[in-house]
C-alpha cells in the first residue's frame, strides 16, 4: 500500500447547518478541511435541508453547493411521490441523472412512510432502473423493510448505515440472503465487527463512511484503517467497492 494510505472515499456525510447540533455551519469549507484532516479524498453529500426540511428545496441547494467542487458528489433525498412534493419517480430521477447526482438517500421513519410499502414502490423502482444506489441509516427503518425492497430489486444497490451497537444478528440475516445489501462504516459500533463482517460475508458488503459532521470522522476512519484486515480488504472497502456501485449508474431514466 503507498506510504499516503489508501483512497477513502466517504459515502455518508453532509452539508448544511444542522438546527439543534452544535457541528459547525456545514460549509463546503468546512466540509473540505475535515476531509483533509482525516485523508479523506471525495465524498458522496447529502443537505440537512433535504432531511429536516424539505427534498425539494434542499436538494436543489445542495446541487448549487458542490457546483465546481470535484470531491464532492451530490445524494438526492428521495420521497414517495404520493404528494407531488418531488414530482413522478421519472421526472425525479430524470432530474437527478441530468444533475450528476450520484445516489439517492432516503428517511422513511422522519419523513413519515413506509419504506416497503406500496407508497414507496414507484419511486424505488425508478431509482433501481436508473442505477442509483440507495443509502439510508438502519435507524430510519427495520430490516425486513430493507429486506424485502431489496428482494423486490435485486439490481438496487443497498447501502445501510449508523447500524450502532449489537446489530450484527439482525443485520447478518439480511446479508445472508440478499447480494445488494451493503452495510456503511458509519456508527459500526460492534467491538471486532468489522473484521467479522469480512470474514463472513467478504469485504464486497461493506463501504467506507463517517456520518459527517453528527459524527466524528476518527470513528470510522480509525475502525478501518486500525482492523485487522489486509491491505486489499481496506482499499476495498475504503474506496472500490463504492465505485464500482456507482460505476453502475449510467443508465438514462
């Protein structure tokens, strides 16, 4: 491995100021500097206000904030299209390939719906024909939610994080019978559960993320580049198996 580390590349981190967080004013700024701090080369950024306020809006506001910056790659909050609040699941993805978003997040537990749900249904299937990985944080759903979305859609690509403390029975389930659930580095708080996770399910399911800034990037960066994994597990983890997810994003809505 060269002397400067691995590539990693941060698949759970965002802009925007968060309103009862004390975490900084999430600036691009700010948002830079920590990567540089951690050796953190891209990340893939999502807005607070398309969390805490509203997809539309926010996610319009964060194509303006990483507009000429390289390291940062725009995820697009997802809604059900029940309300029109984000338009059809066409126009909606058709928006976010014309804007070089890269994955699409979802809230399901605060934006109030059903993830496996019939509600739900059109816009994922429109967000698996575009090839867009989905990204969401084990805390805003269940697992057999994520189960059976990801056993309707063999070809979406899961990626589940913020898991915490004491979930790799449940957890370990859901990747012994699906291929296109990944678990994220965020908040994997299991002493030793990565290196398990490896040796169980290989280095394939799981991709590199911090929760930036809610959570300290030491965390995840530490937990991966301290394992006990080799070298090729680490920049597989670290940064290959994200692009070759997103390498899978090329297909016009």
């Amino acid at each position: 491995m060269s002397s400067r580390g691995p590539v990693l590349i941060d698949t759970d981190a965002m802009l925007g100021r968060h309103p009862a967080r004390d975490v900084g004013a999430g600036t691009v700024a700010e948002a830079l500097a920590g990567m540089d701090r951690f050796g953190i080369s891209e990340a893939l950024v999502g807005h607070t206000l398309s969390w805490l306020h509203d997809p539309r809006t926010g996610n319009r506001a964060l194509l303006e904030l990483v507009a000429g910056q390289p390291r940062l790659h725009p995820c697009w909050v997802m809604l059900p299209d029940t309300c029109g609040e984000t338009g059809t699941p066409a126009a909606f993805v058709t928006a976010a390939l014309e804007s070089g978003v890269h994955a699409v997040r979802a809230y399901p537990a605060d934006h109030g719906y059903d993830l496996a749900g019939v509600d739900a249904a059109p816009m994922l299937d429109a967000v698996a024909e575009a090839g867009l990985p989905l990204l969401l944080d084990a805390a805003q759903t269940t697992w057999p939610q994520v189960e059976a979305v990801a056993a309707a859609r063999p070809h979406l690509a899961i990626v589940v994080g913020g898991l915490g403390y004491r979930v790799l029975r449940q957890a370990a389930g859901v990747l012994a019978r699906t291929e296109n659930v990944h678990l994220g580095l965020a908040n994997l708080s299991s002493h030793c559960g990565l290196e398990w996770l490896v040796e169980r399910f290989g280095e394939q399911r799981l991709v590199f993320g911090t929760g930036a800034p809610t959570r300290d990037p030491a965390e995840a960066v530490t937990r991966l580049l301290w394992s006990e994994l080799d070298d090729g597990a680490v920049a597989a983890i670290g940064a290959g198996n994200l692009r070759s997810l997103l390498r899978k994003k090329a297909r016009a809505a």
